[in-house]
C-alpha cells in the first residue's frame, strides 16, 4: 500500500494475460470451458467472462486515471478486510501407520458382525462379480467409426531448410500462430565428458534461471515474464528410425514470444549462450532444493513412468541414458545434491557443462510463424547463431571415441542418399557396438501403499515393418484384456501397453494394490495374443485407438516437430499409414509370437512399491 508496485511487474502480467490469449494449444476450446465453468454455473455471464481484451483496456484505464488503483484495492480486500480466517496444519508422524490400524480395525468389526447367511451373500456376489467381468461386453448397439470413414492420406506440413554459413540448418515451418513466434534449437552432448552427464537436468533447469549477460536472476524472470511466454530447456535422447542400438544425445531448448518481441527474445538467448551467470551459490541452492523436491513429489504421480524408464535401462544403449536423466537414478541424484552442505563444487560444473553445449556446434533450429513473419525471424535466428560460441573453434577431447558417432541425414529422402561429414544436414548418432541387451528386475521399496508397475520388451524400431503391428496390439492388449485383468480384477487405478518411438513394447500399471498378479497378468495376455482370441472387431477398434494418436490434433506451435526432432518425414507418415490401414489378425498374431514369447526377446521390470515378501524370497530380483 505504502510503495505500490513496479510498472513492468504489471507489464509483464498484462503481457502474460496477452501470450494466453494467443498461444494455441490442441485444448484451446477445453481451457476456455473450464475458465467459464465456474462463473457460468453460479449464473455469472460466459461470453462476459471470455472478454478478457475489454477487462485489460478497462484495468489500464484505472490505472491511469488513479495511479494509487491498485495500492487503493490492496487496502479494500486485504487491510480493511473484516473477513479473515487463520488456519494452521502441522503433519501426524504416525498418520499412515495409525490409518493403517484403524481400517484393519473396522474390517475385523465389521467381518465379525457378519451371520454365515450374509457370508455365503457376500461370496455368491463375488462369484457373480468375478463372472460378469470375465464376459465381454455387448458394445453392437454404440454409434463407432469405421476403418472406412478414416482417410487415407493426412495433410502435409510444407517446411523450408536454411543453412546458415553452410553448418546450422534452420527448419522454418509457415503456421497461422496468431501473432506468436515459437523457436526451437537442439544442440549436441557427444563431447560431454561422461562424469558430467548426470548434472545435465540439474544444468537445464538452472540455465535460465541464474541470470544471463547484465542481468540478475531477478532481472532475468522479469525480462522472460515481460518479453516472452516462456524459456524451457530439457535433456533429450532422440532413438534412431532404423537401429535400437542408436541415438542421439542433446539438449533442446523452447520459447516463444509475440512477434514484436521477437528481438529481444533472440536477444535474452544470445545472452544465455554467451555469458550465462553461475556465481551466486546460494540461489542455486534455492533452485536445487526446489528441483529435488519436485521430482520426490512427482513420483506418487508418474511412478508407473519412472518403473517403465528403469525397466528399459538395459534393453537398448540408450535406455541407460534415458534413466540417468530421467529416472529413479536422476531422483536419488538431486537427492543427494540437495543434502551437500555447500554446493561450490557443483556450481563449478555448470561452466564445464556450458562451453559443452551452448555453442552452435552440432546445433539445428526450428521457427514456426506466419508467413508474413519468416523473413524477419530468418534475420534474427541468424544473427542469433552467428553471435553464439562455435564457428572456427576445434575443440578435441580425447575421452570422446569418435569411432562411435555416427553421421546421419535428418531427412534422408531429401539428402538423395549421400551426406557429406559435418554437413549441416546431418545428426550426429551415438552408436555402441559392443552393446548388448540384458535382462533386469528391480524392486524399489518405497513408502507408498500401493505399487507401480512395468515391463519392458525391446522389440523394433521406428521404420521396421512390424512397428505399426506391434503399436496395434499394444492397443489392442490394453482394451480387450489389461483393463479387466489389472484395473476391474486387480482394482489397480488403470493398466495397459505402450509402444513408444523407443522400440520398447512396455507393459504398465499404476496406484496397483497387486504387484506380483499384475506381472502374471502381463504375461497371460501375451498368450491370449499369440493364441488369436480377438476378433475383427476388436481389431479395427485398435486401428482406430491408434488413428485417434496419428490423426490428433497437432499445434500451430509443434507443427514440423518429429521432423526437426527424429528426421520423420511426411512421406515416412505415409507409408506407416498405409501399413496401418493393412494390419489383419495373421500379422498381429505373427508379431506376439515374434517378439513376446519369453526367449525370444529380452525383458526388463521393474517395481516401486512397499515391501514384498515374495519378491525379497526371489533372487532374480534386485532390491533398492
């Protein structure tokens, strides 16, 4: 009340207010519901609720008629506010186990109260329970699609390729983006030296938030807050279209920002490229802390991911990678980074790191825009590329084993099959000889009531025949067994099978009180799939499972993407279209006694869970 507040904090929320209005997302009419629902429902006004533009002109009109507005509304609703409540919580350290003893408590009470007639009740009911979730349902009277109202074709995404100074490619894909600008670039991690790679998440989530060129961490939010929607930067290891045993390894950074900001966005990553801050240890802390404790609340969330990322470890050369950046081990590592007393020698890692991967060595850009605004992002892409560390610089690191990289077109079709070394057509492919697939179980033992499960089997990749038959009966496992098995049988919260760009056939479960019955049920459905036990019927309902994948919407912002991310082309759309269109019984049959029947192919599980006496009995198990 006494100071008021700063007019570029208010900027940067009118700006954000703006970004929201524009940003298009595949649940743009979604979000607009569920803003209005609200309102609408206690008879308030919808169509006043979605005249956002009129509320911002009217706000700024307050604010210039009274300067004190919003100081004066702080005084109204909060200081002169007689309404008020004060609540204070503090946890119960024996919550759980006190939960625990109370249930058994009114399950013995009630179990004793029963006569034996409302016994044999009770069983006669689950008999007839467990008999009507064994029989199919009748679904011939529910309005569906048919195969024949899918297209066969989809529309192409035309992109344009530049090349800046003959090295960088940049993919500049022409989208009706409502007045935004998104930019992408990839860089490459192939010099990274291997003690390094662990503290790559930690380094992507700290690099724009530690502040950058003149600007402190402060100054730094604020400009992202006023002159962008957003700044992200993530690991990310890319699997090769055609071999399991390759990958790619790198870093991609996001943003966007309204077109006339366009400037200083590029501007704010010219700055992060080129002198990114790392000197202020304890506000590192502060992020570090934030980190590891977000990633220890996501677990209860995406456990079922973090089983399905451990089960693949060492099933494909990139699954060991995979669970470094994003798995238990990534967890455990901020874990212990979050408990050092000082963190002074982790602070001296992100320099390392830096000169590793924010150079435009081995880097490749995406701009999606309106075609009007192309030509100005062209300028700004290259100039931001051209003041960027890497031109001219060699570097040489001689615990990098150049043997094992691999040159490969983003685009093969367009390459006409011949790639020269380090043209700027090219990714880079780690590729381990000398890799090969084996077999673990582990069972993390978590303080959690209820277990998340996975399995994984390595199968084929991408542009392999039978990915587009395996896809469908990972669909297929799902609807017509795994649903009733694990979630109506074993009242897990949900179950399926996932087939990923990653070639992994990964069985899952999640929030599952069944752990060891849920793996079994993993296993029978193979069997109920190699012995042919779905119809034609069920078969075009996973067709169209999947359809509902390849033909979702997809952004004005991600348009291009597995082009720019994994070399897909439309062309190489195409042709699993039309693979998928010719998917039949035979085939789907052929693929589960292919790649599923146990010695065939190689299995990897894993469980996060509470204690298990049948898995600690198991020496095929692996504890943590």
């Amino acid at each position: 009340m006494k100071n008021g507040f700063e007019e570029e904090r208010i900027e940067a929320l009118l700006h954000k207010v703006e970004i929201q209005l524009k940003h298009q997302t595949t649940h743009f009419g979604l979000a607009l519901a569920t803003y209005v629902a609200t309102n609408w429902n206690h008879d308030g006004d919808p169509v006043e609720m979605l005249r956002i533009s009129e509320k911002v002109t009217r706000f700024r009109q307050s604010l210039k008629d009274n300067p004190h507005f919003l100081q004066d509304k702080v005084k109204q609703y909060f200081k002169e506010n007689p309404h008020q409540m004060a609540l204070s919580m503090s946890p119960d350290v024996g919550y759980l186990e006190n939960q625990t003893k109370v249930e058994k408590g009114k399950l013995q009470e009630k179990v004793n109260s029963l006569s034996l007639e409302e016994r044999q009740e009770i069983y006669k009911k689950g008999l007839e329970l467990i008999a009507a979730q064994s029989t199919s349902p009748d679904s011939s009277s529910l309005p569906a699609l048919e195969i024949s109202d899918i297209q066969q074709t989809f529309p192409l995404t035309p992109v344009e390729m530049s090349y800046v100074e003959g090295e960088v490619p940049v993919q500049y894909c022409s989208q009706p983006t409502n007045g935004v600008v998104y930019f992408k670039a990839f860089t490459n991690l192939n010099t990274l030296p291997e003690e390094l790679k662990p503290y790559v998440p930690l380094f992507c989530n700290v690099i724009t938030r530690m502040g950058c060129g003149n600007l402190d961490y402060r100054q730094q939010d604020q400009q992202i807050e006023l002159k962008t929607g957003g700044m992200a930067v993530s690991p990310k290891i890319l699997q090769d279209n055609d071999n399991l045993d390759m990958y790619e390894q790198g870093v991609l950074f996001t943003s966007l920002c309204l077109d006339r900001n366009l400037p200083d966005m590029m501007q704010l990553w010219m700055d992060i490229f080129n002198s990114p801050r790392f000197e202020d240890e304890e506000h590192l802390r502060v992020l570090v802390m934030m980190a590891a404790q977000e990633l220890a609340n996501g677990i209860p969330d995406s456990g079922h991911q973090y089983a399905a990322v451990r089960a693949g470890k060492t099933l494909t050369s990139a699954g060991r990678l995979q669970e470094m950046f994003n798995g238990i081990s990534q967890v455990q590592h901020m874990k212990r980074i979050a408990e050092k007393p000082e963190l002074l020698t982790v602070l001296r890692k992100l320099p390392r790191i830096k000169m590793h991967l924010l150079s435009n060595e081995n880097m490749r850009c995406a701009v999606n825009a309106t075609p009007q605004v192309i030509p100005e992002a062209s300028k700004e892409v290259e100039k931001f590329i051209r003041n960027i560390p890497g031109f001219g610089k060699k570097k040489k690191d001689k615990k990098l084993n150049r043997s094992n990289i691999t040159e490969k077109a983003l685009n093969p079709e367009e390459a006409g099959g011949e790639v020269s070394a380090g043209s700027g057509a090219t990714k880079k492919l780690v590729f381990e000889p000398t890799f090969k697939a084996c077999q673990m179980k582990t069972h993390f033992q978590l303080p959690f009531p209820v277990n998340y499960v996975s399995e994984c089997v390595r199968t084929v990749p991408y542009m392999h025949p039978d990915f587009i038959n395996l896809h469908v009966l990972a669909r297929l496992l799902t609807a017509k067994f795994l649903h009733r098995e694990i979630r109506e049988k074993g009242g897990a919260y949900g179950g399926g099978v996932n087939l990923s760009h990653s070639g992994l056939f990964t069985f899952y479960s999640y929030r599952d009180p069944n752990s060891i019955d849920t793996i079994s049920a993993f296993r029978r459905s193979v069997d109920w799939a190699k012995a042919g036990k779905f119809t034609q019927e069920d078969i075009d309902e996973a067709k169209l499972s999947v359809f509902s994948t390849v033909d979702a919407p997809v952004a004005p912002s991600d348009k291009g993407l597995d082009r720019f991310l994994y070399g897909i082309s439309d062309e190489m759309k195409q042709k699993h279209r039309e693979q998928l269109f010719a998917v039949d019984h035979d085939g789907l049959v052929g693929v589960a006694n292919k790649y599923l029947t146990t010695g065939h192919s190689t299995w990897g599980a894993a469980i996060l869970g509470p204690e298990n006496e049948s898995i600690a009995r198991d020496p095929t198990w692996i504890q943590r």
